[in-house]
C-alpha cells in the first residue's frame, strides 16, 4: 500500500511541477524578446527613410514567434517589445535620407534582411522577385 502511495505522489508531483508539453523554452524566449527588438528597429528605419517594406516587418516577425512556439501571451509579449524597439528609431530628429535607406538595402545585409522578412511573411513565390 505504501508503494501504491508514494507512487501516486511521485506522478502528482510530476505533473505539477513539470511544463506543459507545448510549453515554449525560456531561452527561445529571450531570442524571441531580442530579435523583436532588433526588427522593431528596422521597422523603425523604415519610417524614418520614409520606404515602405516589401511586407509589414511587425507581422512577419510575430508569423515567426508563432512558428518557434510562441502562444498568444508570448505574442503579445513580443508585439510590445517589437514596439519598444521601433520607438527607438522614429523618436529620432534625423534619419537617413531616402537615397541612404535605398543605399543600405541594396547591399547584401539588406538583401538579406528582406529576403528573411519575405520567408517569415510566407509569400507566395511569385510575389518574391
């Protein structure tokens, strides 16, 4: 009987300490927490060179956070976060003018920035050209 019993408490403690099987990692979190920071710039930069992005930079990355796990808590976690790092960059006075951003995006890390946007949205492949 008393196997029958500390078996039973072993398997409630297990399931009440142990994260639910969806449950998205910390650390994919924080990856999370920095690269909506990181976007939210660049989504800032857009407004300041005053070009619009291929696509919404916000809802590529949050159509990202969902693949990695993220549930609708994190979403909105992260939307925040996305926001904080774009108010960093369209607070600014001065920004690069239209010629710069072009400039900018038209070298490789910027190819490259807008490709991953364009995964990330999930757009049909004859809208990518």
């Amino acid at each position: 009987m008393r196997f029958v019993h500390a078996a039973v408490s072993a398997a409630l403690a297990v399931a009440l300490f142990a994260p639910p099987a969806d449950a998205i990692d910390v650390i994919v979190v924080e990856e999370l927490k920095e690269t909506a920071l990181q976007y939210g710039r660049y989504s800032g930069r857009f407004v300041t060179c005053d070009i619009h992005p291929p696509v919404r930079i916000r809802t590529a990355f949050l159509k990202y956070a969902r693949s990695r796990g993220a549930s609708d808590q994190h979403l909105e976690l992260l939307a925040k976060v996305f926001d904080e790092g774009q108010a960093r960059t369209t607070g600014l006075r001065t920004g690069f003018s239209k010629e710069e951003c072009e400039e900018k995006l038209a070298d490789p890390e910027g190819e490259k920035l807008l490709e991953q946007l364009r995964e990330w949205y999930a757009l049909p492949p004859h809208l990518k050209e």
